[in-house]
C-alpha cells in the first residue's frame, strides 16, 4: 500500500528496572538542604544526571542536549534541496543535448540523400522543434510542463524524460506522504490517494464546525487505514500528515526567496500533473488550522553537498524541527518541570534508543518521587512531603548509625534494657525480633490458643508473643538550636547540621514518641522553626550570632515538659548579639561585654531551670572562643569541639548514650 504512517505508545517495549525513589531522594537532598529551592535542586540533579544503586551512569539533560546539538550539525549537512533542483537541470540539459544532437543528424542525413524534398520538410521540422524550444521558460517547472506537450524526435530522449518526469513525481509524492509506492505506475492509486485526502478534509472541516464527521473515523480507517498503521483516532492522523506538511513547508523555506518560489511551482505543476493539486492545498490549509501549535513557518539552516532527494529533505527538515524543540526545552531554566511531557517516540527517533531510554529513566524517577509519596506540587512549586522529610530524616539517622558503627573511638554502647522503673501500662504490643520484653503473658497464651486452635499443650510461637509497655519515668525533653549566621553556610557547616537535626528528630519521633523535640534557629534573632521546614532552612543573611535569644526561647519552650531537659546548640562562633531592653537586636563584632553577659545570664537561668546545655562546636578552636567552655562550666553540660563531618557522629553518640543510661 501506499503512504504509510507508523505510531508508537509511550512505553511500549522499554524494559529497564525502575528507579529507587529512596537513592535519588537521597542524591536530591544534598543539594536542597544546601539552597532551600526543591524545583532548582531538581532540575541541577536532572540536568548533570547521575548513577543509580547499582552505578549506572544515567545520562542528564545537559548531556542530552550536547546529543541533539550534534545530531543537528551533522543533519544540517546531508540535506541539499537546491543541489537536487540543479540535479534535475542538469538531468534536463542532458536530454536537451540528447534531442539537439538528435535533430542535428536528422538533418545531416536528410541533405546527405540529395533529396530536396525529405531535406526540406526535415529542415522545417528541425526548426519547429528549435523554436517550441526557444520559446520554453527558463523556470524548472514551467519548462518540464513545456516539454510534455513537446514530441520528441530522440526516442532515447523521451525515454529519459519519462524516467525524470517519473521520479520527480514520485520524489513529490514522497515529500507530502512519506515512504509512498511507486503510484505513478498505478493511475488507480493516484485517484485512491486523492479520495484518501478529500474525505480527511472533510472529516477536519465537520469536526471544526462542531459537526458529526461523515465519513466517521472507523469508516476512515475501514478504507484508508492502510495509509496509517497504528492510528487510534483522527488526532493521531492529523498529527502525522500536518507535521510531515509542516517539514516540507521548512524545507522550501531553507531556499532563498528565488530558489523557494521555483521549486513551489514546480511541485505545483508536479501536483496538477497528478491531479491532486487542489485536493492537496485544500488538505494543508485544513492540517493549518487544525495544528496552531506547529510553527509552519520555520526554516532550517540545509549545506549539505551533492543534493539530495526533496523527500530527503523534508524528513532531514522534520527531524531538525524535533531536535530544535528538544534542544529548546533542554537548554531553558527548569527544564525538570517539562520533562514529564517530553515526546519519547521523538527522542528515540531522532537521538537513538539509549537517549530515549535515558529520557525516560528521568522520567520515571521524577514519578517513582511522586508516587512515593516524597514530593507534591502545590501551586507550580515542588515540595517536599512531610513523608518525604521523615525519609531524608531516615536515610541522615542510617547513615549516622553507619558511621557510628565503622568508628573505632564510638560505637561501644550498652544494648538495650526494659525499664521498670515506671508504672505498667494497660497496653501491649508485638514483640519484634531482638527486641528485650517483659512477656504479657494472658494476650501471649490467647495468641496461642487461636492459633492452634482447643486442646493442649498449648505450644508458643514467637508470632504469639505479647511483651508489657512500660510508662518510662525518663521522658525527655530536646530543643536543638541552630546557628543560622552567614558564617555557617559560608563554611559550609549548613547542611550537615540539618542533616544532624533531621536525623535525632526523626530518631526521637519513631523511637521514643512521647520524648518532647523542638527546633530554634538564631541568627540576628531566633525564632522556633517546624521540622518540615528544616530542608528548605536557609541561613540568616542579617549579622549576628544571638546565643542569648536562642537559650531563652528554648527555655521558654520547655516550660510545661518535665523529666530530663536539655538544649543542644550548634555553632561555629561565639555570640555576637543579644536583645535590648526594648526587645531589638544588637550586634557587635568583635562582642561586647554586655552581649557575653546577657548571653551567661540566660545561661544561668536555664541552669537553674534545670535545662542542661550541650554545645557542638563546629571548627573551633579551644583557645580561639573560650566562651563556650565557660557554658559548660556553669550549667555542667558538655562541649564538643568537632569537626562538620564528625557533627552527627557525635550528636547522635551522645544522644544514645544519654538514653540508654537510664
């Protein structure tokens, strides 16, 4: 059959493992707590790609944008619409001399044979075909239109333009209906394609007016479906045929305005020729309004050499229309929001296989995010869910432990007890392997016996176990105060705190839910912050380093927990501001004696509040700020002088330990 169209679903036949959504979580976060923008950190990973868990390379856009660039280049370089109009001249020129030498020892005989009459009538039928010729357009297609009204009198001629005018048709069949037959060959085809184009017409005419379409799609199909393999619905057809008319429209615009308008007459004249001319124009001006969103005026830069067919040309141009939308999507600024909408089929087709299958891999891995449940979009903006921030909590909390094991000076912890120091709950739960337990042994033996059914001995399973709850008198109280000063993100000390925060949060929340946890954050002033804000936190870009505002804010937080409280701050300075009497902010740099004394006075409050400080002090050396070793000193709490890399490490050793002391 003739011009065929062939379609492809999206994910049809791509088989590659998905994407774990916890890894790329994790490469996404990073990057995220560092510049609190979840889109930008999105499109950057997306963009410069990355290895999955098992350390395959995953392409990014950049490197897929390089890939169309190139592809584009070396496109540019195969198409030659004006070297195959000059083909054809050149093809013309020689039939010409074909004839004229023809014409020429017709009448070189004719005199040789000394008959006056033969040599007159030959002469005047020598000099009527000069003159038919003379009189011919210069203009391709005007002058190829003359000659099939022209009786040639070299059958080797004829014979030749035939074989031209025969290819050059089917070459114009080809640029509008792509991989058609030979229909030149069949004039039943040729009357069939028109009918095939009318019917379309008028299929898009009725559906713009709002109208029933009549011939209906399935009759369509039932009669033309041959035409387009794989079409589900009139879109799908239109699609095919406006895009492939809208390359063929590029590939005239690449001429010079000359060049443009020689070739549109002749494939005019090819058209007419085919009776097919207005059927054709009558089709493209419906494919025009029924696909605003095509640009039919585009122009691609063609330098190739040698020509190549028009057909050729118009595919070269088709496909240099899909690498320029592909290289404009990738090349803009939060090319990650579009990528869901990216056109597989048109990657695959115009970049290979393995970028597709890299495009979709991205793809999938934005999903397998969604799907999670680690991210929404709430008002264009991506976000992290608060599911998502107890995981990047998670994987911050398995790393810490990772390294706390591996450490040859921490790690040496005592394993877990059941306290019975408390009153015995009226609530039990199941026992979870390794876990120590106090049977509940009623709930334990009914298990049982509904397992097993009457009778006994009544035989246990671990499945069966029931273990006692126990109120623990030891309830907890945790505020972590982080320094927000510009100096913190500049030493790149910002993320790892988060992370630490992050990590004990989601360590107190699982493992020891009724223990109270709040979070402040102090710069110039402090303010408490919600844990799901803490990946998008950003540093205080106003000076000052307020110990005394955070302390007092902390300690007002505290005031209805009892049991064990304690301040956990973090920082990379001394305190270089407090809060006036009248409640503003002032900062001196080096500090003043009033900021060190407002500071070790809130000290002293919490002390005899009972609130114990522990103070992390990052890159810090013990002779540089003595301050905070007179912290210690007056509330007994401890200083840690770590390095950033060590931060959790640390934090979370002390923090066990401290829980499981009792």
């Amino acid at each position: 059959m003739a011009v065929r169209y062939g379609f492809r679903r999206f994910g049809d036949d791509d088989d590659f493992g998905d994407l774990d959504a916890d890894e790329l979580l994790r490469l996404l976060a990073d990057d995220f707590m560092e510049n609190g923008d979840l889109d930008a950190a999105m499109d950057r990973l997306l963009r410069e790609g990355f290895s999955d868990a098992d350390g395959n390379r995953i392409e990014g856009l950049r490197e897929l944008l390089d890939r169309a660039r190139d592809k584009r280049r070396e496109l540019e370089q195969q198409a030659d619409p004006d070297g195959e109009m000059q083909r054809y001249r050149d093809w013309l020129e020689d039939i010409e001399e074909t004839e004229g030498r023809e014409l020429e020892e017709l009448l070189a005989e004719a005199e040789a044979s000394g008959d006056e009459r033969r040599s007159e009538v030959t002469r005047g039928l020598v000099e009527q075909r000069q003159m038919q010729r003379s009189l011919m357009s210069e203009k391709l297609g005007e002058r190829l239109a003359s000659y099939q009204n022209y009786e040639f009198v070299s059958s080797e001629a004829r014979e030749e333009f035939e074989k031209l005018m025969a290819e050059l048709q089917q070459d114009v069949l080809d640029t509008y209906f792509e991989q058609s037959k030979q229909m030149m060959a069949n004039p039943e085809e040729l009357a069939r394609t028109r009918d095939m184009m009318d019917a379309l017409s008028t299929m898009i005419e009725q559906d713009r007016r709002g109208e029933d379409l009549d011939p209906t799609f399935e009759d369509f199909m039932e009669k033309f479906g041959d035409y387009f393999p794989g079409a589900e619905s009139l879109e799908d057809v239109i699609r095919a045929m406006a895009e492939r008319a809208a390359a063929a429209e590029a590939m005239f615009n690449s001429l010079s305005g000359e060049q443009q308008a020689e070739l549109r007459a002749m494939f005019a004249q090819m058209m007419e020729n085919m009776e097919l001319n207005f059927s054709m124009n009558r089709l493209v001006s419906n494919l025009r309004q029924a696909t605003p969103d095509i640009d039919w005026n585009r122009a691609h830069r063609m330098r190739g050499q040698g020509g190549s067919s028009f057909a050729q040309s118009t595919s070269v141009a088709e496909q240099l229309g899909d690498l320029r939308n592909l290289e404009e999507f990738l090349g803009r600024a939060g090319a990650a929001q579009g990528l869901p909408e990216v056109d597989i089929e048109s990657v695959r087709r115009n970049l290979g296989d393995d970028a597709a299958r890299h495009v979709q891999r991205l793809q999938k891995a934005l999903q397998s995010l969604k799907n999670k449940g680690f991210v929404d979009r709430q008002g264009g903006e991506l976000t992290l869910s608060p599911k998502g921030i107890r995981q990047i909590g998670q994987q911050a909390l398995k790393d810490l432990f990772g390294q706390l094991h591996d450490s040859p000076t921490l790690g040496a912890h005592r394993e877990a007890t059941v306290s019975r120091g408390g009153d015995r709950e009226e609530s039990s739960k199941p026992w979870e392997p390794g876990e120590p337990f106090a049977l509940h042994l009623p709930k334990t033996l009914r298990n049982a016996v509904f397992r097993q059914g009457p009778g006994t001995p009544v035989k246990l399973h671990p499945d069966d176990f029931e273990v006692e709850e126990y109120e623990s008198t030891r309830r907890s109280s945790t505020v972590f105060a982080i320094d927000l000063s510009l100096s913190m993100a500049m030493r790149g000390n910002l993320v790892p705190a988060k992370k630490m925060v992050l990590a004990l949060t989601q360590l107190i929340r699982s493992k020891f839910p009724r223990d109270f946890v709040a979070v402040v954050g102090f710069g110039e002033m402090a303010q408490e912050l919600r844990i799901e804000d803490i990946p998008a936190l950003t540093i205080d870009y106003a000076y000052g380093t307020n110990l005394q505002h955070a302390l007092a804010l902390s300690r007002h937080l505290m005031r209805a927990e009892r049991g064990e409280r304690q301040i956990v701050v973090v920082t990379d300075g001394e305190p270089t501001a407090h809060l006036m009497d009248n409640g503003e902010p002032f900062f001196s740099w080096p500090p003043v004696h009033e900021t060190l004394e407002k500071t070790m006075a809130e000290v002293l409050r919490c002390t005899k509040a009972g609130i114990t400080i522990n103070t992390f002090a990052l890159d810090i050396e013990r002779s540089q700020f003595p301050f905070v070793e007179q912290i210690a000193r007056v509330n007994g709490g401890r200083t840690f002088y770590t390095s950033v890399d060590d931060l959790g490490v640390y934090a979370l050793d002390d923090f066990v330990r401290s829980h499981k002391a009792g």
